[in-house]
C-alpha cells in the first residue's frame, strides 16, 4: 500500500518474538517527502579515537556504547527514510588485519549495526543503500588482482547483508529508480559492478557504469516526467577531488571521458536540471559543473572519519583551472548529513529543500530551488 506505515517484527527460531518496528511505504502520487543521506561509516576510528583525516575526535565513552551521534539528529528530523550511499562498513580496517573471508566481512556488518542508535533510527525508518569500495573489497578497489576479498566475494556479501533484493538473487541489478511522489525521481546508480579496471587508459571505451546501466540511466532519465531528477551515486561526479586517484569520474586519469560524455548527453537532452547527491568524499560541498549541473556531497556521517576539503582551482585537485563553481564548502573537517525535502511551497508550486547538517544536528548550509 502506498503511503502506508507498515509495522511488523521479527520472530526467532525458538519462537521468541523481537521487538515491534515499521516503515513507511513511499507514495508516488503524494507531494511531499523527506530523506537523509550520509556515508563513510568507519568503525574503527570512532572505536579507537585515531582519526582517519583531518577531523576532530568527538566520540565520547556513551556514543562509543550507543553509536554514531548522526543518528540521533537524523531521527529528530523524521525522514520517510536513508540512503545509506556506501562504504557503510570498512573492510579494510585495520589496515594491519583487514577483513577477508566471508566470515570476517559479516563481522563487520555486524558490529556497525549492533549501536543502539542505528537499530532505534532503522527500526522506524526506511532505507535504501548503495556499496563503494570499502564496503565491496578494499579503497579504490575494482575487480583487477587476486588480492581477498575477490569481487565476487564481496558483491555476494553485500546482497546478502543489504535488503536491496530477495535473498538468493544474485542476478537484479543494484541500480534502480524510485518514483518518490509526483515531482520527485531517484536513480540509485551501482559504482563497482560493471567498471573497467581503474588503471586502464581514459578513453570512450572506460566506463564505470557500464553499458547497459548506462543506457538504462539514459532511458530512464528521458522518460520521466519528474520535475525533480536525482541521481544518487556513491562517488562524485562533478567535484572536485584530488587529481591523485583514478577510481571516480571527476579523475582524469580515472573515468572523466564518460562523466563528460553524459553531461553533454544532458545538455544535449535539456536536462542539466538534474540533482547528483553523491557520497565517499570526507567533506560536505555543493559544486555547480559548467554544465550546470550540480552536485551535494554529503560527507562523512561522523567527525572522525571526516578530512578538509579541495576547493575548485586548487593546483593539486582534478579542477586546477577553477571552472566549477561552488557555492558551499565546509569550513572545517566535519561530520555530517545532509536532509533533502520536497513538498510544495506557499504558493502550491514544487520545491525542495536540500540542507547540510553536522553530526550534531546544526543546520550548515541551506539550498531552497523552486520552480520559476
């Protein structure tokens, strides 16, 4: 049913019932939803109080027993659901004992989603996710190398410990697209699956979608009426990053020959109106392509997994002439969220609301778009 809360529990196999808890079903003749979406879950630093970046060490001896402080300013905006956008789990940390056989990737999950604080937001919020690296194999991974665990192995993990598909599905594809309400779409794009091997030479035949995802995104995107179109990727688009890496598609020596190729497909199109919200860099932006194209970075979801930005003109980012435009930066390395609304404002006219928040529930940065 759409638009519906949905209640149910889980009962153990000795017959024990487990505590009661709901969803609520998304409604695409509505008008009005809300979500958040946060990234980079890094366990050990929090754990440990060794940051991973430049942010600041915050957890205290509770968060350490209840979990991540995002959670609880996130429930205090009571989304209709979370994007979890990847690297959800960190399987290459420690980098001294990284997890590698199927037994310890599940510890994994396991250990992160045991916080009381992800059980109480989960248990009455509904969720989507998508994988990255860390969550997959191991940082900048893609399928080259017999380094554990293989890609297989970890594509397998992830269908199994994620409620994307039925269990034993192994053939649906990750990526997907969701009709939120009248004015609002999302397109939840699968980052790792289908790439070309990161170290291949940057041309039209590299892609990190793939062709048939490709091709479905294109389809798909053409023919939505939406007045809103959000793509949710786990890695940036638009940027910038640090020229460094090669395994997204603001690197130039990664997949930049396609990401061009499909902002001039939307140019081409009329539909630079579209949204990219992406995940796996540490600190939150919002950057504007010269398409004009635009993209939320929604960061880190805790300090101490969270690093300073690389501003548009940078010498050592993927933009060192400074064509990207943007608007926000955050100002210190930072944990964070972002929550995005959509409803229709005073004058009955679509709008949606896209706001930066740190960990603690401040509001950073705010960008209101209605329609003209």
């Amino acid at each position: 049913p759409a638009g519906k809360s949905i209640y149910y529990r889980l009962v153990f196999a000795d017959g024990r019932p487990g505590p009661t808890r709901s969803f609520k079903t998304r409604n695409p003749k509505g008008d009005s939803v809300s979500f958040c979406m946060g990234s980079c879950l890094n366990y050990l630093p929090f754990m440990t109080g060794k940051p991973n970046g430049e942010g600041p060490v915050t957890a205290s001896a509770e968060d350490k027993h209840l979990g991540y402080p995002s959670f609880v300013a996130m429930q205090k905006l009571h989304p209709d659901f979370f994007i979890g956008a990847g690297d959800i789990v960190y399987y290459d940390f420690p980098k001294e004992a990284p997890a590698q056989t199927v037994a310890q990737l599940r510890k994994k999950w396991h250990e992160q989603f045991r916080f009381p604080r992800l059980v109480e937001f989960l248990g009455s919020t509904a969720s989507y996710w998508l994988k990255d690296d860390h969550d997959f194999r191991f940082d900048d991974a893609d399928h080259s190398g017999e380094k554990l665990p293989l890609a297989t192995t970890g594509m397998s993990v992830f269908r199994e410990q994620m409620p994307i598909h039925p269990a034993g599905d192994s053939v649906t594809p990750n990526y997907r697209t969701h009709r939120l309400t009248q004015d609002l779409q999302l397109w939840f794009l699968e980052g790792r699956d289908y790439r070309t091997d990161n170290q291949a030479p940057d041309g039209p035949k590299k892609s990190l979608w793939g062709a048939d995802q490709r091709q479905w995104l294109e389809k798909t995107l053409k023919g939505s009426d939406a007045k809103w179109k959000i793509l949710v990727s786990p890695t940036p688009m638009v940027g910038p990053d640090r020229a460094s890496k090669s395994d997204n598609h603001t690197n130039p020596k990664g997949f930049r020959t396609e990401a061009d190729s499909f902002f001039t497909w939307l140019k081409k199109e009329k539909l630079t109106d579209t949204l990219i919200l992406c995940g796996d860099r540490h600190w939150q932006y919002h950057s504007i392509h010269p398409s004009g194209v635009e993209e939320f970075s929604v960061g880190a979801l805790h300090d101490e997994n969270s690093t300073r930005g690389i501003p548009p003109g940078d010498p050592t980012s993927t933009d060192p002439q400074g064509l990207i435009q943007q608007p926000y930066l955050s100002p210190q390395p930072t944990g964070g969220f972002l929550y995005v609304r959509s409803r229709p404002n005073a004058k009955g006219q679509p709008s949606l609301d896209l706001s930066f928040y740190d960990d603690g529930g401040k509001l950073l940065h705010q960008v209101i778009k209605e329609t003209p």
